[in-house]
C-alpha cells in the first residue's frame, strides 16, 4: 500500500506540475497521469471509494499518512489547505476524461474548495466529490480535553483491532499525536494535567494516553523538536500493544504473579513491536520504542535479546513515562502516591531502571510541586496546581478548592503564586483524602 500511495500521489503531483509547463495533453503530462490513474485501479480491485486529503495539515491517501512528507505530498497538502478542501473522493468507474477536467480545474487556481463539487458537478464530473472543510464549533474544537478524548478513541479503535487479530491503520494515531505535540508545545502542561484522569475499568488504554502525553512532557524537558515529540509520542501510545497477546486474566490480575505469569507478561515488547512494525507508516524508532521500553536504563530488563539500544535515548524517556503513570494509578494491588512522592520515586530508580538525566531534566521542569497535585497553603487553604512556570518552577498557580475552615468551595478560584508576598505551599495532599478527582479541574 505504501508504495502504491506514493505512485498515486506523485502521478497526481507531477501532473499538476506538468500542466503548469506545458499545454494539455503534452506526453509528460500524460505519463503522470496514466500513474496516477493505473495506482488508483489498483486499489478499485478492493474499494469503491479512493480517498484522498488533510489531517492536521498532512497529506493522507486512504490508510496510508505520509508522515514525512516529501514535494509531491507537500505540494498536495499545500493545495487542499489553500482551496479550503478536506480533501477528494475518487469513486470507481473514474474515466479519463474526468481525470483531465479535475487537473485543468486545480490548474486554473481560481475556484474555492466551498464551490469545489458545485465546478465539479458544472463540468459534469460525476466520480470525483470534494470535502469541504469543516467549520463549526464542534469540528473546531482543539482544547486539551478534546485532543485527550480523541487519543482515547483512537487507541480504543487500534486495540479492538489487534484484538480482531487485524492489524490497526496507523493514520487517525500519528495525526492525533501531532495534535498532542502542538498542545504539549503551546500549553506545556495542558495535557499533562489531563494525565491525572484516570479509568480503572480501562486501564490498558487509558494508560496508553498518559504514556504518551507524558512521553511528550519528558521529550519537551529535554529539548526534543517537533518532529522527534511526534516519535516520541506515537511510541508512547502503542507501547502496551502486545498486552492485547496476554490472557487478559494475567493482565488484570490482583496480586503478585507467579514466575510462569511473569514469563508470560515479558513477551508483550517483542508482540507489540511485531504488531507496530507491520502498521503503515510508523517509523523504525517508534517499533524500537514499543520494543525496549522495559529494557531499563542498565539494559538487564527485558527482552535480554533486543540490546544494545544505546542509540534510542526516546525508549529511556517513554520508560520515564511509564513508570510515572504507574505509581500514580490505582490498582488493585497498589495504592497511587501523589505527583511529588512520585517524583521521588523517579530520582529512586534513576541510574538503575532509569536514565538519570532525563529523569533530573522532567523532575526540574515539573518544579516542587508538579501540575496536578493538591496542596495546602500556609493560610490552610487547600488548592490545585493547574500552572508551572516553565521558566521558574517555583512560580506557580493554582485553583482554590477548600477554604481555611476546610469546607468545599462552590466556586474555585484561581491565585498565582509568585512574588515574595505570595502564600506559601506548605504541604502537598493526598486528593483521596478528599474525595478529590483532580482531572475535573481541568479545561
């Protein structure tokens, strides 16, 4: 499918190109055409419908998402964005003729994606249909919680399938990571916070999310770029993949496990990588993350085959990742610690289970009191952290939840923390003393 998806795009691409060189019906316009048009009945042998568009700015055709770009992708996703197009709908049956008119139309760059299929049903061009881009409030909606939700169907939708015994599409995956990366980017601890919610019924997926929002929040404190978050951050989400191999009685089971359950448990890294290394379009270092994260900063976890990763420092950092919202989650078997006892926990295992640096680099960026925990004031108010000052730790604000006399707020209100007048943090609170699912306070 890779393959026969770059051929259609470069085809459709290069004819574009073409037309702006030379005049209809020129002999390398028609070799463009004639790939474009033998890739898409390739496809027609199995589907009626082609399609072709947008997700988060990144050409995609069918299952296929070209990540990494590339002219003829770019210059394609340029061109939807420019007409306001989601994308286009090839449908079988598709004549030559029809193909032309479609070209000459892009060609002519005078028509808007919002009068696109009325041009198209003009010229009588009956097997092509235009989406439109989509404005309403809903479709707009990029806050935190959406972005989070919508990382939760995805990983719902990837599980079901490994549990089908299919192997999952990868596109709706890589284009809600590029979402998360551009939340992580501009509200650092948007999603972060967002990490606190968690479902004991679904665990498995739930913490697929926090992994990788926390991944993200990892790579960010050590200077990752974009592009290297979006890895980062797609490793994260299917990590746990294999797990979905394991007796789901094994998985969920209250308790220690027994040496043989244990054994069992361990082959879920090398599944996993075997599931994500046949997806469509994910790089090598995400299959190495799904691989190694268990392998620890000393390399004598497992798998004891999959070494040496000394060139994958982003398994050391979803590693991080996971074992931060482990000790943060309710089980079972495990009472949850607070985001600061965590953090402790964290400088525990570093040099051993962790990579010191970049354990030291996410502790500095979470500050004393990380985004998500309750704390007492010295006026015995209790609140929320929901800000760090990614320049100053120590600088924070938080949401007011109880008074100085202890009783619940109807209205929390919001003080910043910063300055030598400011209150001071005294003391961080257990949220299950008080019955308090901190996720609520989100946005």
């Amino acid at each position: 499918m890779d393959e026969i998806a770059r051929q259609i795009v470069q085809g459709f691409a290069g004819a574009l190109k073409g037309l702006r060189l030379y005049p209809p019906g020129h002999p390398a316009i028609d070799r463009q055409i004639d790939t474009f048009r033998t890739g898409l009945q390739t496809l027609f042998l199995k589907k009626n419908v082609v399609k072709m568009g947008i997700l988060e700015g990144t050409l995609f055709l069918e299952d296929h998402l070209f990540y990494q770009g590339g002219p003829s992708a770019d210059e394609l996703a340029d061109l939807f964005q420019a007409l306001e197009l989601e994308g286009l709908e090839f449908h079988f049956g598709l004549p030559r003729a029809e193909v032309d008119g479609l070209l000459q139309m892009l060609a002519a760059e005078n028509v808007e994606g919002r009068n696109f299929q009325e041009e198209l049903a003009r010229r009588e061009i009956r097997h092509i249909r235009a989406v439109a881009v989509q404005t309403s409030e809903e479709t707009a909606e990029t806050t935190p919680r959406k972005v989070y939700g919508r990382a939760l169907k995805v990983v719902d939708d990837i599980f079901h399938d490994v549990r089908l015994g299919k192997i999952p599409a990868s596109a709706n995956a890589i284009a809600v990571v590029k979402e998360m990366v551009q939340v992580t980017l501009s509200e650092p601890y948007a999603l972060f916070a967002l990490s606190m919610l968690k479902d004991y019924d679904n665990y498995t997926f739930t913490h697929s999310v926090n992994v990788s929002v926390i991944a993200l929040a990892v790579g960010r404190a050590c200077g990752q770029s974009e592009e290297q978050l979006r890895v980062l951050g797609l490793g994260g989400l299917l990590h746990d993949l294999g797990k979905l191999k394991i007796d789901h009685r094994i998985i969920n089971k209250p308790g220690r496990l027994t040496s043989q359950e244990f054994e069992e448990i361990k082959t879920h890294p090398r599944s996993g990588a075997d599931i994500a290394h046949q997806m469509e379009g994910i790089p090598p270092e995400v299959v190495k993350i799904v691989l190694g994260h268990h392998l620890h900063y000393d390399r004598r976890g497992y798998p004891g085959d999959a070494t040496p990763w000394e060139d994958s420092p982003m398994t050391d950092m979803v590693a991080i990742a996971d074992t931060y919202d482990a000790i943060t989650t309710l089980r079972s078997y495990q009472r949850p610690v607070t985001p600061r006892k965590a953090l402790d926990k964290l400088r525990e295992l570093a040099g051993t289970v962790l990579h010191p640096g970049f354990v030291q680099c996410f502790i500095d960026s979470l500050g004393p009191y990380p985004v998500g925990s309750l704390v007492r004031l010295d006026t015995n108010e209790i609140g929320l952290v929901v800000w760090v000052d990614t320049s100053d730790p120590d600088s924070v604000a938080l949401k007011i939840l109880f008074d100085a006399d202890g009783q619940a707020l109807e209205t929390p209100h919001r003080i910043d923390l910063q300055g030598a007048g400011a209150n001071k943090i005294v003391a961080e609170v257990d949220p299950l003393t008080r019955s308090i699912e901190v996720s609520d306070y989100f946005d």
